[in-house]
C-alpha cells in the first residue's frame, strides 16, 4: 500500500512539473558558439560586475561592493537553463550567500542590469556556451568515519 502512495505521489510531482501553459516543455535553444559567445561576454562587458578566471578587468561597478564571480569549481553543475535563467531573469533564484554580500538591492532583487531588451537571442545562447564550460565540477568530499565494532 506504501508502494503504491509514493508512486501515485510521485507521479502527481512530476506530472505537475510538465502540464500547464507555463511548462519548459519541449523548450529548447539553439546550440551556442562559445567564440562568439567570449565576444558576447566582452562587448557586454559583464566583467564590470563579474570575475572570470582568466579575465582581469579592475573596474567595479559602483553599486557593488565587489565582484559577482562566474565559472570555477562547483559541488553541482550549473545546467544550461540555470544559465539562461542567470541572463534574463537574474533575480529568479539568488543563493543566500549573494542576498548577505550586498548584490540585492533592497527588496531581494538582483542588481544585474536587465538585457532583455538589449541582448538577441542569439547572443544569450552563445553567451552561455561560453560560460557553460567555466564551471568545473568538483566531486563531492565525503568524510571517512572510522567503523567501530562492538
């Protein structure tokens, strides 16, 4: 009987996950050119607020207190909509780290500049294709307890 709950509650969780008018899907970009997109991440100059491994700019943008860093070891991959999301909703999901360090504003929004507007489509895929790749992950650490015996 416990069987058959947590596969009907199952299923209900992940049915839920793809029906409706605001379900991702069957929504998919383009591949990215990650060359085009390094051009992207340069015109745009995203280093004003951003540190990349690699790319040394020293201006910080004067609402921040410093830099919002990108790429670099992580215990969970960053997926390819995590990093569209990033671009074009920035404010969508902000780690509490983020919230504590100064890059919200006063109501818990991102200060990133909105590109919606600015950037094509295009641009925002090849802009991931580059940074998709600066996230290495880094295999998680488990601690070796010592076994006791009775």
């Amino acid at each position: 009987m416990r069987t058959i709950y947590l596969a009907a509650t199952a299923a209900l969780y992940l049915g839920a996950c793809t029906q409706g008018p605001d379900s991702p899907r069957g929504f998919s970009l383009p591949e990215g050119d990650p060359q085009a997109g390094e051009a992207v991440f340069i015109a745009y100059q995203c280093l004003a607020c951003h540190s990349l491994k690699g790319y040394e700019d020293t201006d910080i943008a004067p609402q921040l207190d410093k830099k919002v860093p990108l790429g670099g070891d992580v215990t969970k991959i960053k997926t390819y909509a995590e990093l569209v999301t990033s671009v074009i909703n920035p404010s969508h999901k902000i780690a509490m780290g983020y919230k504590r360090e100064g890059y919200t504003d006063e109501q818990g929004q991102s200060k990133m500049r909105n590109y919606n507007d600015v950037m094509t489509v295009t641009e925002m895929v090849n802009l991931v294709a580059f940074l998709q790749p600066q996230y290495q992950l880094k295999p998680f650490n488990r601690t070796n307890y010592p076994q006791y015996f009775p």
